[in-house]
C-alpha cells in the first residue's frame, strides 16, 4: 500500500459536487490551493476529464509526493511551490477565463495540517509521537516550534496559546514553558506534551483527549502563521475567480471556520447604504452561498476517515465582477 493509498482525501466527492457547475467544462481550470498528497486533485482530475488541475503547497515533501502520484495526467496538472496566499498570481498565470484573464473556475481550500506532515514523526506536528519540535510546513526557512518556545516572551506565549489554541489555562503553561526553558531547551514534542500535562488541573486531564492538542495547535498556527495567510488569502481567492467560479473550503477549527464564514458571508450581501430606494448594480451580492451554514461529514463518512469528524465545508459561486469580499 502507498502512501496515498492511506491518506483519504475528506468530503473528496461532496467538494466534487459543488465545483461541478463551474469546471466541468473545456479549458477549466481548478486551483488546488491546498495540494497535500494530491487525493483532491487527483478525484477532481478523474471525475472531469477536461479539467486542468494546478496544485499549490508550501512543503516540497507534499509538492514531490503528489508530482509523482499525479504523473499520469501528463500536462492536466501542475504543481506550484507556493504560500496559498499568493493564489493572485498563480491565477494570473495559470487562469484561461475567455472574459477575464487570469481568473480560474475553482479554487480548493483543504485547511490545516495534512495527513502526511502528522504522520512522519520527524515534522514535530503530532502531539501523540516524540519528535524534534519543528511544524514548520516549509521546512526550508522560517523558525521552527522550538525556535518561539526559546524565544518568545511568557506574554506573547500567554497570547498565542490563548488566541490560536484557545486554551483556557494558557497563563499556567506559558508560566511553565518560561520555568523549563531556563532549566534546558524544550526542543521535543514529548517534552512539551509532559510539561502541559503536569500544568494542568487533574479533571483537565481526564477530559477532551490528549492535554496537549490545543498548545500543539496553536505552535503550529504560529509557526505557519496560518490565521494570517489564510486572512490574505480567501480575498485573493475569491478575486481570482471568473465570473461564474466557485470556490470550496474545508476548515477543521472554528479559527479557520469563521474567517471562512465572515469572508463569504461578506461577499453574498448587498453593499448598498441602509434606506437606499433602488439597488445599483455594483451594489448587488458578488457571492452565492452554495451551503446552508457550514456542512459537516456523515456518520459513514467519520467511520471511512476519522480526519472528516471535526469538518466544516462552506462554498459559493461568483455572480459579477466587482470586488467579491
């Protein structure tokens, strides 16, 4: 069994359903924004034999995973070593709109760590195996998990875990991390795992799975600065497609989920000033919801694949061009 065989790629289908409108059609081109080990693009690629599929992904491990996966389709994909929020110029690059250069008729979002970087220990990213605490998803630059537990301020600790892991006990563990780091280097994962553990009242331990999961949450978060790029992003995106294009995000925490909503949910309401007799047309909604709120997966579909549980999917199309967020 390969690799790819043991990653499922979540909602694959349902996401399918939703692009169908917009990019089962010649010249189609569908943006991958969040390419992983390719289960998406290559479903999509499968289902829509006329599609082009562009892969983006910060980690080289990924992009090089999926470039061999995908070999098959010959020039109907290509991978892009890219951060999603410069989707503005993979789009510009790669889009074949008739009407509006530059803009594509899907984007995917699949959010959040992917099922290969939890899986090889040596990324740091899983709270359930010791590993040098790197979360880095480009592991080519930028500073590691233990780099910021070195280095940052107990305040700025306190913050991080409080706003990306929304830890309730966020002072004890950011007070503790300061405490050990003067003792020696918090540089493994199962170091870091026993220090939230013993920080913790007793009933906190007992309760909601591992301790720890919220702390490693956050670390990633700020590592890659997820919030940040995700925030730059879904405008861009949203930008980036033709008029007619949809775009699907799959979130997995409420963080990611209500950018998601806020950035949607902007673009489906009219602009026009409170009382104003008649609507102009660039008042009117750019954005159609295609979701009723945020789907989650079915009870078949946690029992296939676990990583579905915690979903949130949320769509819409775009109806004029005009600013869509």
């Amino acid at each position: 069994m390969t690799s790819h065989d043991r990653h499922l790629p979540v909602l694959a289908q349902r996401c399918l359903d939703l692009l169908e409108p917009a990019v089962n059609s010649p010249g189609a081109v569908l943006i991958d924004a969040t390419l992983g080990l390719g289960g998406h693009a290559e479903a999509a690629l499968r289902r829509f034999e006329q599609l082009r599929v562009i892969g983006i992904d910060r980690d080289p491990a990924a992009i090089a995973a999926a470039q061999v996966r995908l070999a098959e389709f010959g020039d109907r994909f290509c991978a892009v070593h890219a951060v999603y929020d410069e989707i503005a110029a993979v789009a510009a690059t790669y889009g074949t709109s008739a009407h509006a250069p530059g803009r594509v008729q899907g984007i995917l979002f699949d959010l959040g760590v992917s099922s290969m970087q939890l899986d090889e220990a040596e990324r740091g990213f899983s709270y359930a195996q010791d590993a040098p605490l790197d979360m880095r998803m480009d592991q080519s630059t930028g500073p590691t998990a233990a780099d910021l537990l070195a280095h940052e301020s107990e305040a700025d600790l306190r913050r991080i875990l409080y706003q990306y892991g929304e830890e309730k006990f966020a002072p004890r563990i950011a007070g503790a991390i300061v405490r050990a780091r003067a003792q020696e280097p918090i540089t493994r994962s199962g170091q870091l795992v026993q220090l939230v553990r013993e920080n913790i009242p007793h009933a906190a331990r007992r309760t909601g799975g591992n301790p720890a999961k919220r702390t490693f949450q956050a670390l990633r978060i700020a590592v890659n600065a997820e919030l940040d790029v995700l925030a730059r992003a879904l405008p861009a995106a949203l930008d980036a497609l033709a008029v007619g294009g949809r775009i699907v995000v799959e979130s997995y925490q409420s963080l990611e989920d209500r950018l998601v909503k806020q950035a949607l949910a902007a673009g489906a309401r009219s602009s026009a000033p409170v009382g104003l007799p008649v609507t102009l047309p660039e008042h009117e909604p750019s954005l159609r919801l295609l979701t009723r709120g945020a789907e989650r997966a079915d009870e078949d579909e946690v029992t296939r694949n676990p990583r579905s549980a915690s979903v949130r999917v949320r769509a819409a199309e775009r109806l004029r061009e005009g600013s869509p967020a």
